[in-house]
C-alpha cells in the first residue's frame, strides 16, 4: 500500500469519538476489540475442543508506552501479550 494512501485512511478512520475522554488505554479501539471478542466467544460455543494459548506479538517501535512487554524466552524479545484460541486442526 502506497504510503500516501495508508496516511489518509490513517487519518480518516476513527471508531469513537474524539472528544470523549476514558481513562481505558484503547478506548479508541475499544468498540473494535469488543466485536472481536464477542465473535470468538461465539465461535468457542459451536466448538468444543480448543485451548487458550498466550503469544507475543513483535513490536519495535518506541510509542507503546508500558503496553510492550519484555520477554527473555522469546526470540522477538519486545511485543505485546496477546491470548489466542488455538484449535488441532486450521
């Protein structure tokens, strides 16, 4: 994707307004996260056997804040913790 292109979506893209103030982190994301979860716990209740799997997602860059963790056993040693659904078959 052209960057131009990225930068006006970027700029275009808004999921709450932005004079509402929260103290929630990813308030601005948080209607998209929030979608998200309710469709995996949908999908957890038509299947039966799958597990809760903890990954990191690798992250370099330095405007995360303390969201990025640090973790040694990892060969991406920087990242953010995410949980997955993991399933035996794709």
């Amino acid at each position: 994707m052209p960057l131009k292109k990225y930068q006006q979506i970027r700029r275009f893209i808004h999921f709450t307004k932005n004079s509402e103030e929260s103290t929630d982190r990813f308030h601005k994301v948080r209607p998209v996260v929030e979608k998200v979860r309710l469709n995996c716990l949908r999908a957890a209740e038509e299947e039966n056997q799958f597990s809760i799997d903890e990954m990191t997602l690798p992250y370099k860059g330095k405007k995360a804040g303390n969201r990025r963790q640090y973790n040694v056993r990892k060969p991406k040693k920087w990242g953010f913790k995410a949980f997955v659904r993991s399933e035996d078959h794709f």
